[in-house]
C-alpha cells in the first residue's frame, strides 16, 4: 500500500503516541522494517517510493552510519580508469590492484584528494592530474532524481532483555537542493567520495563511485526541511 504525505503524517501522530515498541525484526534493518508494518506498508522490492513523490528513511537517533545516495560515473573519467588503477591503486584485500578510496580534501597515500570547485569536484593527484571530474550541476540532477523528496523519521532506541525497542518521534520532509549547496557540503566534507574499481586485467571493474553522507546529516542536504 502506498500512502500520500498527508495520510502518512497522521498514522505517524499515532505512531509517536504509542512510545516505545519492539523492533519486528534483528539488526539493522529492523527500524525501517518495524516503521512500515505500523505504517501498513508491505515490504516488497518494487523500485517505486513507499510514500507518493517521497523516499522514506528510518534513522536511530543515535547513529552516524554512512549511507549511499546515488553513483555517478557518466563521462566523468579524465584517464582511462585501468590506467588510474594502474597508477594510483594499490592491493586490494582480495590481492588485486584496485582504486578503493574515500576521498577527503587532503592528499591520500597514493597522492590523491578531492578539489571542489564552484561548478566541478574532482579527484586530483598531488602531480596536478585530474583523474576523474563530475560537474556539480549534474550531480544535482542526479540527485534530484535519485531522491526527489525524503521523508526523514527519527527514533530513540532502547534495548530490552536484548531486544531492540524504538520511540518514533520525528518525521521531516526534506527536498529540493542545488549545485551550489552540494558544493558547499563536499568543502565541509558532508558528502564523501567512495572510488570502487579494481585491474580486471584488460580492463578496470568499476562498481560504481558512490556518493555518501552520514544518516545524521542528511537535512543538510536539502533546502527545504519541514516538520509533518
């Protein structure tokens, strides 16, 4: 069942009356699958948001864990990236050469940092070389389309008797962002750069470069954030 924004809003009221209640399954997945059986949501695999025009995330109040928000390779690659792992890689822990580095605004051992400029980021070598460079106007619209609008619920977690129980208590609706926005939050390293690709030998096997934020973080992302 799919549910509109406003009908979401006034199952969550009732949600938050009820306080605590027991996750409905361990492990980390348990909070977004407990949130969708109070919402009566059925789980299932299909690609379409749960909420009309609206992803919804389930977020411990105290969790900092990183998160994917989309992958983005399109044309973007200034040398040819077996070429970049050949030269800038290192062994994997399957013993392949391979590029698997989160980038920060400082040089890594390989040499390697994140430049961002007003309309570009970049992964840069200390050399000058550019490796590979997205223009941030695109990455906007990649993730415009990736996540349109978020409904952002927050929950205090409690264990009891080794089960976990969790208080809903916060949903925001967060959406629209900007080039610019996004420039800032890579300067303040709010969003993280994950190169993912290795020497397959005639070629580079690239899983994709991810682009991360902290669950935390994400209203930071977004220009407009409400309270529903």
């Amino acid at each position: 069942m799919r549910l509109s924004i406003e009908s979401f809003s006034e199952k969550f009221r009732k949600i938050k009356e009820m306080g605590f209640v027991p996750s409905q399954r361990k492990g980390p997945t348990g909070i977004g699958y407990t949130l969708e059986t109070l919402l009566g949501i059925d789980e299932n695999n299909d690609a379409s948001p749960d909420i009309v025009g609206a992803e919804l995330k389930a977020h411990r109040a105290n969790s900092k864990n990183l998160i994917t928000l989309f992958t983005f390779n399109n044309k973007a690659w200034k040398i040819p990236p077996l070429e970049a792992v050949k030269r800038y890689g290192s062994l994997d822990r399957d013993g392949r050469q391979g590029l698997y580095y989160t980038m920060s605004l400082k040089p890594n051992s390989a040499g390697l940092f994140l430049d961002v400029q007003k309309d570009t980021i970049a992964v840069r070598h200390i050399s000058g070389t550019v490796v590979v460079e997205w223009i941030l106007e695109l990455l906007a619209k990649r993730f415009i389309q990736k996540i349109p609008s978020l409904i952002f619920v927050t929950a205090f977690t409690e264990l009891r008797d080794g089960i976990e129980y969790f208080h809903f208590q916060r949903a925001q609706l967060m959406k629209d962002t900007t080039s610019e926005l996004l420039c800032n939050q890579f300067k303040s390293e709010n969003i993280l750069v994950d190169l993912r690709l290795h020497d397959k030998g005639t070629m580079a096997r690239n899983h994709g470069t991810g682009f991360r934020t902290y669950e935390n973080r994400l209203p930071q992302l977004f220009r407009l954030v409400l309270d529903i």
